[in-house]
C-alpha cells in the first residue's frame, strides 16, 4: 500500500491528484479501515470550514474560467489575454475542473 498522507486525502477529496494516484488512494480506501477514518477526519474538518481567502478562493474556484470562456477558448475567439489566460490555467495549473470541463465540450462541438 503506498503511504497516503493526509494531503493527499485532502486533495483526493478535491478531485485534484493525477488520475493514477486518485486511483491508488481508492484503493487503499477500500482496503484499510483505518485510512477512511483518517479520510473522515479530513471531511469533518474541512465541513467545519477554512475560512481563509485561500480556502475560499480554492473551495469557489475563483481562479477558473466560465463555461462560455472555456468554449470561447475552444474557438479561438475572445479577448487573447483572457485565451492565454485559460491556455495557462488549462495546460500549467492543470485545473481539473477546467478540463473536464473543456472535455465536455469538445465532447459537445463533436455532436
């Protein structure tokens, strides 16, 4: 079992580790009582609210584009340091929001 630590449940229960270390984390959840406790912990903390602007701000996604900027993004059309801006946000901070959001719509500009 690999060593999860309580940020890594932190992120898990924020959708924001890679694919295969979500997946390792599931894993050892199922196995391990105990690691859900701890998970239960987190959960329990973070309900009882970081009310920092930093918790906010990552809890509201502040930072992420709209919808209609994602598919402006798609297109290639708007304001280019708003497109650079999502290309960042998309490509270097890896926002995982963003691309599934993004994914579903190109999955849509597919239909």
């Amino acid at each position: 079992m690999p060593n999860i630590t309580r940020q890594m449940l932190r992120d898990y229960l924020h959708d924001a580790l890679p694919e295969a270390e979500m997946a390792a984390v599931e894993k050892a959840l199922r196995g391990s009582p105990d690691l859900r406790k701890l998970l239960d912990g987190e959960r329990d903390e973070e309900d009882r609210g970081d009310h920092t602007v930093g918790a906010i701000w990552r809890r509201e996604r502040v930072s992420c584009p709209a919808r209609d900027q994602l598919g402006g993004y798609l297109l290639g059309a708007g304001d280019p340091d708003l497109l650079d801006y999502v290309e960042f946000h998309i490509n270097v901070i890896g926002c995982p929001y963003c691309q599934a959001n993004l994914d579903d719509l190109r999955k849509l500009q597919g239909e």
